[in-house]
C-alpha cells in the first residue's frame, strides 16, 4: 500500500465548477498535511497548509480527518489557471529528522472553458 | 529574492559518465532534500540533509551521493550515471520541524542513454 494515496485523475470540469480531492495516508505519526500544486514539469510549490480544524483559502478549503487518516481539498469556482497537478503531503513523523515529506503521485486537474 | 536555484536544468549524459547536478540555497535553511519523480510515483526521496556535515538516505539513495560541506550547496553526485536514473530532479529547502515549508528549485530533466 502506497503512504500516500491519490486519485490520479484527470478531472475535466468546467469553467466554475466546484471539484473535490481526497487523500488518504498511512503513517498514523504523520504531524503535518500539505496541498502543493505542480504545473506541467515546472516545480512543486505550496498551495496550503492542513490543520486539524479545517482550513480556507480564498476558494481552497483543506480538511483533515486524524481519525481515518483523510485529507480533503475542495475547489470552488474553478478557473482555467487552477488546472494543474494536486500533490497530498504529509511529513514522515520522526522519519527524517520531522522534515521528511511523503508526496502522493497528484491528481491531474483541467478546467476548460 | 529567495529561492532554491538548481543547475543545470536539462541534461543528456551517457552509461556511467559521473555528473554533477548543484543545488544553492539562500534562505539559511538548515534543511535540504534531493527528489527524484518519475511518472504515477510521485516524488521520492534520494537524500537528505538536516546540517553542515550531515546527511542521511532517503527511499532510494542507491547510485546517487551528496555531500553538505557548506549550508547553502548540497550537490548531488551521480557517479557512473545508468538509463534507469533518468528522471526529473528536484532539490529543496526549509528550516527544521514539521511545519516549515520545504521550497523546491526549478528542477533537473536528466536523460541517461
């Protein structure tokens, strides 16, 4: 079983549409949750931190469930920029020092117009 | 600016010449990480390293070294390069704890014929 597993996608939606991801990890030592977004062969950058209570960004809202070892982001009024790759994160807990990073393999998002 | 600067971006190297792929960084990060992705596997770790002289392997440091003699470089050596090294490289940085944000460098596209 992967530590972190993803949907791969793709997901074709249009312009406006909300669209929900799911991630589901395997490291119960697992301290901290990540959103990171990868466009086309360029460099994973950080969309958003995921904490406990739930957290919103704009039109990014993350949830964290501990208890089933979930973690969920939701995009609302999807824009043709938001199409890219969504990486799931979570840190290795004390595996590599608290720093380690255990991505998922992403799920492809395309918005069209 | 910050950032995470890796050289060189693309390369295309032949069955066991020894390169070098650099990575620099100057946000004073204790932290920094070697990646590789590959398709439908997500990023993996290759090695790490938490200080100056201190470095650790990740999930597959197996024909790949590094070396943290300063705090800002973490070059990763590939001394007798093979086809199954060919892969997108990324370097990355943060400070210590689970909650900092690793950045990323811009990536390495390495072909190994």
């Amino acid at each position: 079983r992967k530590e972190v597993e993803q949907d791969p996608g793709p997901f074709n939606v249009p312009e406006g549409a909300t669209v929900a991801f799911n991630c589901t990890y395997s490291n119960s030592a697992s301290q901290s949750f990540f959103w990171y977004r990868q466009d086309c062969r360029k460099e994973p950058k950080l969309l958003m931190s995921v904490y406990s209570s739930g957290n919103e960004d704009g039109r990014f809202t993350a949830q964290l469930n501990r208890a089933s070892q979930y973690i969920s982001l939701l995009i609302r009024d999807s824009k043709l920029s938001d199409s890219a790759t969504y990486l799931c994160v979570v840190n290795g807990g004390f595996s590599g020092g608290y720093n380690k990073l255990i991505f998922g393999a992403g799920t492809r998002l395309a918005v069209h117009p | 600016e910050a950032q995470v600067t890796q050289n060189p971006r693309y390369l295309i190297t032949v069955t066991g010449k020894k390169l070098t792929v650099t990575c620099s960084q100057n946000m004073n990060h204790e932290y920094m990480s070697w990646y590789r992705q590959d398709p439908g596997l997500g990023l993996r770790q290759i090695y790490y390293s938490m200080n100056v002289e201190v470095t650790d392997k990740g999930d597959v440091p197996e024909g790949y070294k590094v070396s943290r003699k300063e705090k800002r470089n973490f070059p990763l050596i590939l001394e007798s390069p093979s086809p199954n090294q060919t892969s997108l490289y990324f370097c990355a940085s943060s400070f210590l704890g689970p909650e900092n944000i690793q950045y990323f460098g811009a990536g390495t596209r390495l072909s190994v014929l």
